[in-house]
C-alpha cells in the first residue's frame, strides 16, 4: 500500500545533541510537510516542500532545519534540541492534481525525547 | 489570515447516541475543509473533506460532515458513536484561492464515547 513511513517511532536524544528523523513516502506527492505537535495539541506547520522549493513558517525557529534529497525522502535536523522541542514530530505529504488534492496524508509520527 | 475554532475540548456521549463535534472557520473566499481523527501516539487520519458541490460529506467509519457557508461551520456527526470512536479530532481550512498550501487546524476535540 501507498504510504508515509516515518523513522524511528521514538526517538530519546541528550539536551543539545543534534538528532535527525526521517520521513519516506510512497505516493509520489510532491509536496512534504513536517509539523510538531505538543501534548495533543494543534499540529504546527513548521516547513514544507514544493517539490525542491523550500518553505519555512516565519516562526519556525533556526534550531529546525530540513533536507529533500529526493522526492520520496524528507528529514527534520533538529540542530541543537531543547526540553521545549520535546514533541510529536509529524511529516505529512500532498500531490498537486489528482482526486486526492489538497487532502494531505500523514505517516505515524515520530515522538521525540529530549533528556 | 484563516483560522478554524473547535469550541469543545472534550466532547463526551454514550455508545449508540448520535455525536457533533463542532468546527467554525474563518478564510478569505472560498474554503476547503477537512477533518483528520488521530488515535494515541499515531498520526492523523483522513475522515472527510469538503471542496465543493453537495453540502453534506460523508466519509469514513461513518462520519458526516455538513458545511454551512451562512454560519462558517463544519460540524461533524455520526448518527451513533461507538465506543472505538472514542480518539482526537481536528478540523482544518485552507483557502480555496492564493498560493497557501498549508492547512490552518483547529486545537482538537477529544471525544470520549462511553460504553
């Protein structure tokens, strides 16, 4: 089945460590989305790809960084992780045309410890 | 800017009864609106969505949705709840128009279905 798959579920990492998560997908979208989402809260759209063209929300802070090697890759490089950057990480992905534009498809998330 | 307001945070009914979870927007033009379920530590899901034409939706596990353009409402309904409905639900727009390819979500109805 066609599908965002992200990588790993759960990940700890130490205050100021660099960590990196994955997200991968099979439904050749061509836009990618990363959100944080806190304690059951709204997701927060953090950036996003338009094909190659990068995105990033006007608050999204400098700590936050991402890559798109290619279409079906995305990651999130958290440079130097906070307690505050604690979170569900989710990556969701959109195709431009076809019968499920402007839905967005989500993978599971990626919950991230920070010790 | 567009914004989306669930007035509920917790939403409780017994198995069998009738459920709304309640979704108002606010957006430049027309909208496009959405409702995503996410069960503990997943990600979200895709129940329904409303581009245009009729304005009742129907989607998935038996979710309906009506969009009332006179009160800029969304509300969510199922004529009756099952205990595994019991999980978190967001409602989200994006404008219809513009180059904004994000979705704006709401902060959640955690809906408790009891059996």
């Amino acid at each position: 089945d066609a599908m965002v798959i992200q990588n790993p579920r759960y990940q700890v990492t130490q205050f100021g460590k660099p960590v990196t998560l994955s997200c991968s997908q099979t439904l050749n979208h061509n836009v990618m989305y990363w959100y944080q989402q806190k304690s059951s809260q709204a997701p927060k759209l953090l950036f996003h790809y338009y094909d190659k063209d990068f995105n990033n929300e006007a608050d999204t802070p400098d700590n936050f960084q991402s890559r798109r090697p290619n279409t079906s890759f995305c990651f999130l490089d958290i440079r130097s992780p906070g307690l505050g950057d604690a979170a569900m990480y989710l990556c969701a992905t959109s195709s431009r045309g076809g019968p499920s534009y402007n839905e967005q498809f989500f993978g599971p998330g990626t919950r991230l410890t920070v010790l | 800017a567009q914004s989306v307001a669930q007035p509920e945070d917790q939403v409780n009914v017994a198995e069998g009864n009738p459920l709304t979870v309640k979704c108002t927007y606010s957006v430049s033009g027309n909208p496009y609106l959405f409702w995503y379920v996410q069960y503990p530590n997943r990600g979200l899901q895709f129940l329904l969505k409303y581009i245009t034409g009729d304005n009742l939706v129907k989607g998935s596990y038996g979710f309906e949705a009506e969009f009332n353009k006179s009160q800029t409402s969304f509300h969510l309904k199922k004529p009756s709840a099952l205990v595994s409905d019991s999980a978190l639900y967001f409602c989200a727009v994006r404008a219809v128009s513009g180059s904004a390819r994000q979705l704006t979500f709401g902060s959640g109805t955690q809906l408790t279905v009891l059996p």
